[in-house]
C-alpha cells in the first residue's frame, strides 16, 4: 500500500475550513473565528452548512425545531396549569409568584412557536433549493458566498439573505435565496 503525501490534506477546494491564508480562500467564503456561543447558537445558514455538510445542518435545523416545539408544549402546560391555580384572593406574594409562573410560560410558549415556525420554514426553504441543476444530486453541495445577516440576537436567528453554493460533484454554482 502506497502512503498518498499530506498535501492532499489541505487540497485544492474553494472553501476549506483548515486552509485560511491562501488567496483563493481569502476572497471565499470564510467561518468566523469560533466561539462556543457562535458555534452552536446563532449560526447563519452560511457558517451551519460550510461547518457541518448541508444534510447534517438540516437535521440539525429540524432538532433544534422540535426542541423548541417541545418547550412550547411544556410553557402551555404551565400557563394552563398556573391559570387553573391562580388565586385573586389568596395571598398577595402567592399570587404575584403564580401571576408571574403565567407570564412566563405565555412567552415562553410564544417565544418558542414562532422560532419552530421560523427555524422549518428556513430549512424547507433551504431544503427544496439543494438540488444540483445540473446532474441532480440532492444535498451534496459547499458554500461559496453569502449575504450578511447582521442580526445575531438567540431569539431572532442569525441568518442569511442568500448564500451561493457550489456543487461538490460537477461544480455547479447556484443561488440559495432564503425567503
Ligand atoms: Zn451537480
């Protein structure tokens, strides 16, 4: 067997998260510099593809989904069950204690629906814009560009207009518009 020399590591691939200095993969699309925060809570569609493959991003985007779907169930339990116990006449600390139980879980159950709505339609979106025009194949693609999402807040996503992605089978480019 015949040992392949390193530099095949490093490769000659537009995008290449190991390789950073090079011309090429300077005027490319980059990944910021990663903090934990940045890695695993508010990553654009863009820095989520290029780190993890675009099939594992949007299983990702689907868990993340219905782990919100699930905190939303769980916030109305609580409002309900705060609403069933809330006491007009009881004690004053009581009440304000349960009145509070019943906000939160309000938001919480607002809060959460909406990002599970938000969170499967971007990956639908994504999703039925991934397949290759040129020989077909689904999911199998690195990213290239993208447009700059400035808002990075937890509840409103960190996204991305667009983000231009090549395929890694013919080198077909194409544009991925997130409506
Ligand atoms: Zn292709």
């Amino acid at each position: 067997m015949r040992l392949k020399p390193l530099i095949h590591l490093s490769g000659k691939s537009k995008f290449n998260i190991g390789v950073r200095d090079t011309l090429e993969t300077q005027a490319r699309f980059q990944l910021p510099p990663a903090t934990l925060i940045s890695a695993y809570f508010v990553m654009t569609p863009a820095e989520g593809i290029a780190r993890f493959g675009f099939r594992r991003w949007y299983e990702r985007e689907l868990i993340e989904g219905h782990v919100y779907l699930i905190t939303c169930v769980l916030s109305l339990t609580l409002f309900a069950a705060c609403l069933e116990q809330i006491d007009w006449r009881g004690p004053l600390q009581q009440f304000l204690f349960t009145l509070c139980a019943l906000v939160l879980g309000a938001a919480l159950c607002i809060g959460s629906l909406r990002r599970y709505g938000f969170l499967l339609a971007r990956a639908e979106c994504f999703g039925a814009q991934s397949s290759c025009g040129k020989c077909g194949i689904y999911g199998i693609l690195k990213v290239i560009g993208a447009g700059a999402g400035d808002d990075r807040s937890v509840l409103d996503a960190a996204d991305n207009p667009w983000v231009r992605v090549q395929c890694k089978k013919c080198g077909h480019e194409w544009r991925i518009d997130n409506q």
